[in-house]
C-alpha cells in the first residue's frame, strides 16, 4: 500500500507557503438544502477542473442516502487526479476505514457530531494504521475539546450542524468564535457554508490553516474562476502574501 501518511496536510501547507489560500474543493452530487449539485456534470471533469485551477486538496463525499455519494465515485475520482483526497461520510467501523484507503483517499473525515468518544479514538488510530490522516470535525466547544486531546493531523470546525445534514444557515463566524479556543500549532480547517474571499480571509487572519468548500463551488457558472477567487488568487481575490 502507498504510504499517504502526511500527505494531506502537507498539500495545504504548500499551499499557504506558496502564498495561496490552502482550499479544499468539493465533489458533492446533492445536498439536502441545495438538490443536485452535480447538474449533469462528469464528477471527474470536475475534479481535473478543480485541480488544473488551483485546489490545494480535494474532498468526495460518499454518503449515498443524502448526499448521492459512494465508494466508486471515490475510487473513481481518485485515479483521474494527483491531488490528495479527504472522504467525507459518516464513518463508524474499520471497514470503513479500510475502505477508505483501499479506495485512494489520503484522509479520513471523523464527525464528533456522530461518533461516541471512544469510537472516534479508535478510528483515529485505526486509520493511522491504515497511513490515513484525519480530519477530526467539531461544531461547538464542547466537541473541541474532547478533541484537543487527540494528536490530531487536522482539526475541522464545520459552521454548519452536521446533525441536521447541513440545512441551517451557519456562518463563518461558528470557526472564528472556535478558533479563539484552539492552541496555536494545531492545524485547522474550516467546513461549510463559505462563499466569499472576505470569509476566506477571516478565518486565515484568525489562524486557520485552510478552508474546506463545496457548494458555492458546485454552485458556481464557472467553478474554477470561484476557485481561483476563494483561493485569492484569481480575479477579485488577491495573494496571501508577497512572494518578493
């Protein structure tokens, strides 16, 4: 097996040291709130468009019941690109995260919102057995910290209520009220509900390490001009910093 171990972050760390916004795109065929996201796309064309525009990372959602996702979409995702992949579903067992890396992906979503403590520590550890990385995701203070206590590769803060399949209307402001309560040295990522550069740069401005965006990607008349914008590194967007 490929040792994926690190590569993840190591991507949005890349990228911020590159001087772009560390981002993470988004493969989702629908949302509960928004319907058909895909609209006819091929998930592949747009993962190459993601990636040819600038993407630090990509995600898969694979949750098939609301989400439209699946493991094949993954697997089929994964061998069109050479970014690294986060699988986004609600992973509960070892299968899964044996699946996961059979699958392509270098990183594995683990939802506090949706595991019992114990469970999420042993899946963490499990899928560093399995030269995963996580993403441990929280949405209130409580969840964060329980999850401080791990050795964490990433922590994500999701301004969105996971346990309502995302269909409130969270803001940026869930990750810079978070943030504030996370210690420096711990890479953070912001999920959900991202839709401008001025957001973007909130969260990096308080200490995020990157931001993770679907919708208003997939949302988007051009999805790689939003890229590049959310990026800040296309039109209306501008670099993190001078590379002078």
């Amino acid at each position: 097996m490929e040792d994926r171990q690190r590569r993840f972050r190591a991507a949005l760390e890349a990228a911020r040291d590159a001087g772009r916004a560390p981002l993470i795109a988004e493969i989702k065929v629908r949302s509960p709130k928004e319907g058909d996201l895909l609209v006819g796309r091929d998930p592949v064309q747009l993962a190459r468009r993601m990636e040819s525009a600038g993407a630090a990372c990509l995600s898969v959602v694979t949750e098939g019941r609301h989400f439209g996702g699946s493991l094949a979409l993954l697997r089929t995702v994964a061998a069109a690109v050479s970014l690294p992949i986060l699988r986004k579903d609600f992973v509960t067992g070892r299968d899964d995260v044996r699946a996961t890396s059979e699958h392509g992906a270098s990183c594995l979503l683990l939802i506090a919102a949706s595991l019992p403590w114990p469970k999420l520590v042993g899946l963490h550890e499990e899928a560093h057995r399995h030269g995963l990385e996580t993403l441990v995701e929280v949405h209130d203070a409580s969840q964060l910290r329980q999850a401080l206590t791990l050795d964490l590769d990433l922590l994500g803060i999701n301004n969105r209520d996971i346990s309502r399949l995302e269909t409130d209307d969270g803001t940026v402001a869930n990750t810079i009220r978070l943030l504030g309560k996370v210690p420096a040295g711990v890479s953070t990522i912001s999920e959900s509900a991202i839709s401008d550069p001025e957001e973007v740069r909130g969260v990096l401005a308080a200490g995020g390490l990157g931001v993770l965006i679907g919708t208003s990607i997939l949302k988007a008349r051009d999805p790689e001009q939003a890229i590049r914008r959310l990026g800040l590194t296309g039109e209306g967007g501008c670099r993190v910093r001078d590379e002078s």
